[in-house]
C-alpha cells in the first residue's frame, strides 16, 4: 500500500474508533504501515493486529472495517 492509501486507510479506521481509542489506533496502524514499508510485515503481526484493532472500533462499525481490512489484507494471503 503507497502512502496515501495508507493515509486514507488510517482516516478510514480512526473516524470509526471508539472516543478516546484514536491515539492507540493510530499507534498501531502506523507501527504496522512502518513495517510494510521495510517488507517487514509478516501473517503474525495481522494476527496480532486484527485483535487489537477490534477491540478499538466502535461496536456498530465492525463488521465495515472487516470487509475493508479483508480487502487490505489480500495481499498478505488473508481470506
């Protein structure tokens, strides 16, 4: 993902965070957009970050940030 698809996936994730989750969401996304840039981004970390990010989001959003992340993730072989 280039830079601005990383900056529109991370404005997409953090205006459907919970209040007062933004900071550690933003956190997480940009720790993990740091390794994608360094080819460092492995299957592990998607599934250490999936987890983290769903406890983040707003209940109601979920399952949108799961068809889109989904569709992020295709490139890493996530179905």
């Amino acid at each position: 993902m280039d830079k601005q698809g990383q900056e529109m996936f991370l404005n997409f994730i953090l205006q459907r965070v919970q209040e007062g989750k933004e900071n550690e969401a933003k956190e997480i996304l940009i720790e993990n957009f740091k390794k994608q840039n360094e080819g460092t981004f492995s299957q592990d970390d998607i599934q250490e970050f999936v987890p983290k990010m769903i406890s983040l989001i707003k209940p109601d959003k979920l399952d949108e940030i799961i068809a889109v992340v989904k569709q992020f993730s295709g490139s890493f072989g996530i179905k």
